[in-house]
C-alpha cells in the first residue's frame, strides 16, 4: 500500500476505535454505574486509546 493510503486508512480507524470505546466510556459513567463504577473502564479505554494511537503512530506515520 502507498503512504497516502496507510496514512488515511490508519487514521479513519484509530478515529473510529476511539469514538467508539470513548462514547462507551462515557455512557457507562453517565448510566447506572455513576463517575466511581465506570471509572475502572474510564482509565482503561484511555490506555486502549492511547496504545492505539501509538500503534498507528509507529505503523503509519514514522518512516522506517
């Protein structure tokens, strides 16, 4: 695949991946659980998130 392509690709993804686990964070806070009971979830989709981001960083983005 061309740069381009990876680049574009790659990032529509790791968007997505992260509005995804983002919004479910969210609504796992704002439900029944409370801020407490979602916030184990809360810390770990930002890990998720952020590995993510790492991951198309050093796919994507950096030249090798």
């Amino acid at each position: 695949m061309s740069y381009t392509v990876k680049l574009v690709v790659g990032l529509i993804g790791t968007a997505l991946l992260c509005v995804f686990v983002g919004g479910l964070s969210q609504s796992i806070s704002s439900g029944f659980a409370g801020f407490m009971g979602g916030l184990p979830f809360m810390l770990i989709a930002i890990f998720i998130c952020a590995m993510a981001v790492y991951d198309f960083w050093d796919e994507c983005v950096r030249k090798k």
